[in-house]
C-alpha cells in the first residue's frame, strides 16, 4: 500500500501559511483534519510548521486505521473505539517510518492470514528487523498528536448525542481509557546516550570549513563567482552568529546597520511579501546583534557586487538569494547547500549542518566566556540574549555539551594527576 496522504501548504492572500492534509487520491483536503486543524491548531495561534507536525502524526493514524480496515465512525456508533492489541501495535507504528508502517504491519495481500492471533501480530511488528525507527522522541509526539486527535474526534461525536444516553456514557467512558492507555505508550525521549548527542565542531574542523568555503580556495567545490561569494558569506554568518536556518534566511538588507556594523534578527512570522511557502521563520526573541568589521565589509561586497546584478532580487530585501532566479533562499536549497559541501569535502562530519554549526558557535561562546573568568550568572544572561531565549531559559544545555565535556575531562586529568602524585609521596 502506497501512502495517498500528503501535507500541503497553502499561501494565503494575508500571508499566512496554513496546511492542510490532502488525499491524494481524490485531490481533496480531509474533512476532519481539516476542521481539527483549524479549530484545534490554528485557533491556538500555533505556528505553520507545529500544525504540519500535528498532521503528519494524523497520518500514521489514517493508515494505521485503513491497514486495520477500521471504520472509526461505525466504531464511535458501537460505543467503542480500539482495543488493547490495537492499541499496542498503533503505539508501535508511531515509532516506524512511514514507508515501513505497511510492511511492518504485515497487511499486504498474501502476507498472512487475517485472523493471526493480536499477540503473534504484534511479536512479529516488533521483530521486524528491516524497519527503520524514528527516534523515541518524535515517536513519542506521535502518540501524543494521535490521542489529541482521536480525544476531538470522540467529543466531537458525543456533541450529536445526550448526555443523558447510554451511548454517552460508553464512549466517553472508552475515551478517557482508550487515550490514557495509548498515551501511557508513549517512549520516554529522555536519552541517555550522551555519548551520540549533537556537539560543535572542534577547532580545527571548523577552521577547515572556513577554509574550504572561502570564495578563493582553490578547494571551493562551488563554481561560479556569485555562488561563492554567497556561499561563503552563508558559511561566515552561521559561524559567527549560531543563528538557525530560519533566522538567517529572513534576515533583509534593511535589517543591517553597515554605519553601525549591527544586524537585528526579527520575527516575520505569515509576512505578506515572502514567496516561499515554507517561510523561514524566527523561533526566538527579537534582537540586535554586532557584526565583525572584516564580515560586515564581506556581506556589504556581497550586496553591491554580487546580489544587486540578479534582476529578481531587486524585487525583495532578502539578503541571501537563489543564484539563478535572484528569488529569497529556500530552506531546502540552504540544506542542499550543507550535502553538497558534505559530499566534495570528504573530510567534513556527515552531520554537518546549520544546527551544527549553532552548537559550534555556543562552545565558542563557553570558551570566551572562561578566558575572561565571567561568572556563570552573567554568563547565562548574555548567552540567552544573544541567542534569543529567556534569561530562565533552560535551553543552553542543549548547546555546550562539548566543551562541557572538555572540561570535565580536564578537570578528571587533573585530579587523576593529583591523586597519582599524593600516592607517591
């Protein structure tokens, strides 16, 4: 079974981006979902992106459900929703991909008899060894998006009926055990392997990137004068700042003080003259940040000699532009960008990426910090206002745990040291 469900996005007149989940078979949004999604979603002001999660989550269940060849409206009727086994094996499609949700499921022709046992169908989900895993905290804001659902859709059914009824009764009853169980299943995302956790790049490999995407390296894997320039101010300006993909590419030309040598990072949220139907998009706070002289003399160049003789740029304040078209930078090109980088330059981390190089910039930011003895107080104010977070923000230990591992090496060598010594007195 071909997945037929796709999220698209429509732009509206206002500029806001509203998704919307689409069977593709008939070229239709889907009801339900639909009003969900903005009764549900919308009506709390979520961002485009956070109600496009929450439809894809719907989608594992949709297929989930025609795999079952469940009727949940004829369920509702009966007073019922799912049962324990078909909860159980819901909860683990949550953790497939969705390429693999089908096969996992083993509902395919001729796969097996439909009648096998709840529990034998859910040992071989489990020991299905080809099926690719999502990681347990996407998984578990599957099942939680999924009983948020299916919690609307029950209420949504008891509306038609009396409080007073039976029927009610039973389905609310069903609801409130149906929904605590399957959120009961949901994985516990608090990961203990830190030793795979995302850092920042060491010194050097962030030397070498500098390096290789400086626009007169002979290892520039780009061609083409504008494309270089560009790139290499895109390079220089995630390094210096740690800004995330959406905060650079919704940074204007109007946005940047060359007199003062600032740029302030704002938060455009649905604006009306962005083309892009997947709008890069500011996530924290307002703010303005100084610019380095040599890069603010870099991105200036850029302006002048390189983005200014694209006819469509001329049509937007963007500052980073598609190289062709002149057109604002999309955020999958920016991604194309770190691949094809990953792919010339070999000995560059496979993970390399705008996140990446966002830690990159906070262990920086610790190491500058312990050179000048800051106290940690202080440390955190202005580490949160650079990065735009709160000043209670808990945020940043997502973001140090390389150099907090560096110390805390130092710091065992270095009672391991004195421990030696002592003993051998």
């Amino acid at each position: 079974m071909t997945n037929p469900y796709a999220v698209r996005t429509l732009r509206l007149s206002s500029g806001e981006r509203l998704p919307v989940l689409i069977d593709t078979r008939v070229g239709m949004p889907l009801f339900a979902p639909t009003v969900y999604s903005l009764t549900q979603l919308r009506g709390r002001n979520l961002a485009a992106n956070t109600i496009e999660q929450s439809l894809r989550h719907i989608i594992v269940l949709l297929l989930f459900l025609e795999q079952r060849g469940i009727d949940i409206e004829t369920r509702f009727q009966e007073g019922r929703l799912v049962d324990l086994a078909e909860i159980e094996s819901l909860a683990n499609a949550c953790s497939l991909h969705l390429a693999d949700i089908d096969a996992a499921e083993g509902q395919k022709a001729g796969a097996k008899p439909a009648r096998m046992p709840s529990l034998e169908r859910l040992r071989m989900l489990r020991s299905n060894a080809g099926a690719k895993t999502v990681d347990a905290a996407s998984a578990a804001n599957r099942v939680r998006g999924i009983a948020d659902y299916l919690s609307w859709l029950v209420k949504s059914h008891l509306l038609k009926l009396s409080a007073s009824s039976s029927s009610f009764q039973a389905l609310e009853s069903t609801r409130q055990m149906v929904i605590q169980a399957l959120l009961a299943r949901a994985p516990s995302h608090r990961s203990r392997n830190v030793v795979a956790a995302r850092e920042g790049l060491p010194p050097e490999t962030a030397a070498r990137l500098l390096k290789v995407t400086a626009k007169n390296s002979p290892e520039n894997p780009w061609t083409g004068e504008f494309i270089k320039l560009r790139n290499e101010l895109l390079f220089r300006w995630l390094y210096s700042f740690g800004l995330r993909r959406g905060e650079l590419l919704n940074v204007k030309v109007s946005d940047i003080s060359f007199q003062k040598e600032t740029v302030t990072i704002v938060r455009r949220a649905d604006a009306p003259e962005d083309p892009r139907k997947e709008q890069p998009t500011v996530k924290t706070r307002d703010r303005v940040l100084p610019i380095p002289s040599d890069l603010c003399r870099l991105t200036h160049d850029y302006v002048l000699h390189g983005r200014r003789h694209l006819t469509g740029a001329r049509k937007h304040e963007y500052l980073f532009v598609a190289d062709k078209t002149g057109a604002p930078m999309s955020l999958s090109a920016l991604n194309k960008c770190f691949a094809f980088l990953r792919t010339h330059i070999p000995d560059l981390p496979d993970d390399l990426s705008p996140h990446v190089l966002r830690h990159t910039w906070n262990d920086n930011f610790s190491a500058a910090m312990d050179r000048m003895k800051t106290p940690e107080a202080d440390e955190q104010k202005m580490r949160s206002f650079l990065m735009g977070w709160s000043e209670t923000s808990g945020t940043a230990v997502n973001y140090t745990r390389r150099h907090v591992r560096k110390r805390a090496n130092e710091v065992s060598l270095l009672l391991q040291s004195e421990m030696t010594n002592k003993n051998d007195i």
